[in-house]
C-alpha cells in the first residue's frame, strides 16, 4: 500500500513541477528531446497515469481482498484512463486559439479623433479603435489638427506614436 501511495503522491509532484516549470526540461537539454514530450509523452500525462496508477492500486489494495498483482492491473487500467483523458483535454485546449492579437499596423488606415491638439512640429493625442478597444496614441501630423478633429492614421511610428493627416470633408 506504501508504494502505491507513494506513486501517487510522486504523479502530483510532477504535475505540480511540470505546471511550474513547463518547458525547462525541454530547454535543459538544448533541443535533443524535442517532440519527447508533446502529445502523449508529455509530462502531464505522464503525471496523471502515475498519480492514477498509484491512488488506483492503493484504493484496490485497502478495499478489496485482492493482491498486488490485482491492484497494480486495476491502477495501469485506471492510470491508462486518466493518461488518455489528460492527453485529449490539453490537446482541445491547445485547439481553442484566439483571433490573432492586434498589431500596431493594424491601426494603419482607421480612422480616430483628436484628444488633444497637435501642433505641426509636435506630438498630440489621438482616440483610436483597435480590436473594438479604445486607445489613446501620441500622434505626429505634418499640419497642425485642433482638437475634436477627426483624424486617418496613415504610419505606425513606434507602439504608443502614430502619423495621422486631418480627414477632409
């Protein structure tokens, strides 16, 4: 019962050390055990059939007047169980991506207002819309623009500066 129980307690150790540590392993070894762990060798997996073979025996063994040889079957067939569920869960997460993040050229073509009034050799402010979020930018125009005016993003000068021209209407 003692071994069992420890290969239990040893299965969340290294659930509790991969969770903490993902990728380092990988990483220790310069690149030779690429894909060792992805998929089914994955060191989640790994830990849920070993946390699974060991709490599995050590239920078989205390509940039943079965062997080891009982206990160990029953927890390779339960640690089988939690390996397989393990590996589909985190392969549906890894399917559930998002919409790609926005970029800052992306912002290259919307059209914003001024926040606050940009002179022709300066910065101002601009309120522009990007992925449905407002964001207020520093902004750089060749003509000065008052503020209120609404505004076409026409270059991404750096991640918080932006090139506007006036729209004219």
């Amino acid at each position: 019962m003692t071994l069992f129980l420890g290969l239990g307690i040893a299965g969340i150790v290294l659930l509790a050390l991969s969770l903490i540590f993902d990728g380092i392993l990988e990483g220790l070894f310069g690149g030779v055990l690429d894909g060792l762990f992805d998929g089914l060798l994955s060191l989640p997996v790994i830990a849920g059939f070993l946390s699974m073979l060991g709490f599995g025996g050590a239920i078989v063994l205390g509940t039943t007047g079965a062997g080891t040889v009982a206990a160990t079957a029953a927890g390779v067939l339960a640690g089988l169980v939690a390996a397989w569920l393990t590996w589909k869960f985190s392969k549906a997460l890894m399917r559930d991506q998002t919409s790609t993040t926005p970029r800052g050229d992306d912002l290259v073509g919307t059209s914003g207002s001024v926040v606050t009034a940009i002179p022709a050799d300066g910065y101002g402010e601009v309120l522009l819309r990007l992925a449905g979020q407002h964001v207020k930018l520093a902004a750089k125009s060749a003509v000065p623009v008052e503020r209120g005016a609404e505004i076409w993003v026409e270059a991404t000068l750096s991640a918080t500066s932006v090139a506007v021209r006036p729209v004219e209407r």
